[in-house]
C-alpha cells in the first residue's frame, strides 16, 4: 500500500532551506559634512531644497557567507529661490551580514535590497543627528524604497546595454 494520509492528500515537499541574515557589524566607513551656510552666509530666503542621492555597493568578505554592503548617500541642501548651497553631507554606511539559506540567483537582490533595509534606521538617526548637530533642523529621511532603486538600476543598466549594442 502507498505511503499516503488518510484523508488522501499528497505528502508535503520537502521545504527550502529558510533564509537567514545576522548582522556582525555596523560601521561609518567615511562621513562629512560641510556647513556652507556658516562659511560664507547666504542672502535672503533660505528655504531649503533637499536632494539626498543614495548608492549601494555589495561585497563578499573573506570569511564563508560573510557579505559587507554600502549604503552611500549624498545630501545637499541649497535655497530654493537662488540655488545657493547650504550644507552637503556625504556618508558611507557599511554592514557586515552572515548570510546563509539564501539561492545564488537571489543573493544580488537579497543584498541590495533587504540589507540596506535592515541598516537604513541607523543611517536614518545618523542624517538626523549629524544635521541638527551641524545647526540644522535635524533632517529626517524618509524611507527608501530599495526595491524600485534596486529596479531601477536593472533597467539603466539594460538601457545601457542596449546602447552599446546599437
């Protein structure tokens, strides 16, 4: 006789290996902020236009499932009205995750996107305290949504293909 359930349902797969991430470390790699406003002063309004530019950069370590990735961000701020620079902050964040259970195929996305997810509060409360610091009101991030960034860098990338081809 089979080796089926009573009630006639098939067996269950056998389930995939779950994915898991620990982070071992969390680091400022380079920070720095520069006060324009206090250096050379600004004349009339100075309503601010922020524009924050984020890049990701992923790496394996030596170490077996040690991965680090970067998260870069570029702030500046300048007036709406002329332009005129007010601070500029650069910052490099860096994790170091122990990962494991994830496929080869999903290991690009999975450190591109759920990695900086897992860091981004931290990047967020540094933006924050570094401006206010700085003689800001602290600058509060919104979130990222590193999915589509991640998308969207696939797609320039294609397109860029694409060039190249034609």
């Amino acid at each position: 006789m089979a080796d089926t359930p009573e009630n006639g349902a098939q067996p269950a797969q056998q389930p995939q290996q779950q994915a898991t991430s620990r982070v071992m470390a969390q680091y400022i790699r380079d920070m720095s902020f520069e006060n324009i406003l206090a250096q050379k002063g600004v004349t009339g309004d100075a309503q601010p236009e922020i524009q924050v530019q984020v890049n990701l950069d992923a790496r394996k370590r030596n170490a077996d499932n040690h991965f680090e990735v970067i998260t870069k961000l570029n702030i500046t701020s300048k007036t709406k009205e002329k332009g005129e620079a007010l601070f500029v902050l650069e910052l490099e964040y860096g994790g170091v995750f122990e990962i494991s259970g994830v496929p080869e195929e999903q290991m690009h996305p999975y450190l591109l996107i759920e990695c900086p997810r897992i860091t981004f509060p931290f990047v967020r409360r540094i933006v924050s305290d570094v401006t206010r610091d700085g003689g800001f009101p602290p600058l509060n991030l919104e979130t990222i949504d590193f999915l589509a960034l991640y998308r969207a860098e696939l797609a320039r990338r294609a397109e860029a293909e694409k060039a190249k081809v034609n």
